[in-house]
C-alpha cells in the first residue's frame, strides 16, 4: 500500500485533522503500554503454577488489546483514505 500521504495529496478531507490525530496518537500510545507491560511481566518469576498461569493470562490479554488498538488506527486511516474526495466551487 502507498503511503497515506500520497494516497490523501490529491483529495480533501472533510476531518478535523488535529482531532484525528490526537486520537490516533492516543490509540498508538494504549497499544505500545499494552504491549510494554505484557513484556514486564516476564520478569515476574514465580514457582507456583496458578501464578504463573494468571501471568500469561495477563499477558495475553496486553498483547491482544495492544493487537486491537494498532488494528483500529490502521482502519481509521484506512477509513480516512478511503473517503470520496470533495470539489470545491471556485
């Protein structure tokens, strides 16, 4: 797929850019601290099964919202690209 840039370049979009943003900086941000934490509780040492089973279950439920929150910023500026371009009347 072409950058989103070049995608977007010739068409107008009718989105408060900033606000976009903002969001998609916020979902990035969720995804990243979601998978930083799954990876910390590696560091968690234990002997007990029960423990460690609920860790990986921690763990797998990190990874699987940070999974899900850099699906949704890809679909919103999937979305975003995908939109009809809009002509201006001079």
């Amino acid at each position: 797929m072409s950058q989103p840039n070049d995608i977007l370049a010739p068409q107008l979009v009718s989105v408060d850019i900033y606000t976009l943003c903002h969001v998609d900086d916020y979902i990035q941000d969720v995804s990243n601290d979601c998978e930083h934490l799954a990876y910390a509780l590696n560091l968690i040492e234990t002997a007990d099964p029960a423990s460690k089973g609920v860790i990986v279950a921690v763990r797998s439920a990190l990874l699987a919202h940070s999974e899900h929150a850099c699906k949704m910023s890809a679909d919103i500026m999937g979305e975003l690209i995908t939109q009809d371009e809009v002509s201006i009347n001079e």
